[in-house]
C-alpha cells in the first residue's frame, strides 16, 4: 500500500531513498501526484502543476511521464 506525504519537507527526506519518480498528472483537475519508489514503498505526494515542475527540475534521479 502506498504511502501519502502530506509536506514537501517529508517528500525531500525521503526523496534520498528514491530509485525512480513517477509524474502522473490529471487531466480533469489540477492535481499532480508525484510518486517515489524506494526499495520497500511506494510514496505518493500531491501538489499543483506549477509547484511540481519545480520539484522535477531540481531531482537528480530518473523521472518517468505516467
């Protein structure tokens, strides 16, 4: 069962035990969920579409369009 982060402070801790995020973005609302697979869980963080285009330009891990 995935795990919802509920800061952005949680999501950049756990950001360093992330092998991969996955970008899934919603077509009827604005909402952006950004996903981190760490080896054990699977996080999920939602945001807005202009606050998550910063965070993936600043990641310096893998990042794949779901």
């Amino acid at each position: 069962m995935p795990e919802e982060l509920k800061s952005i402070e949680e999501f950049m801790t756990t950001l360093g035990l992330a092998s991969v995020c996955y970008v899934k973005r919603s077509k009827k609302s604005e909402i952006v969920k950004l996903k981190l697979r760490t080896k054990k869980c699977l996080y999920t963080y939602k945001t807005t579409p202009k606050e998550a285009n910063e965070i993936v330009s600043s990641l310096n891990i893998p990042v794949e369009e779901v």
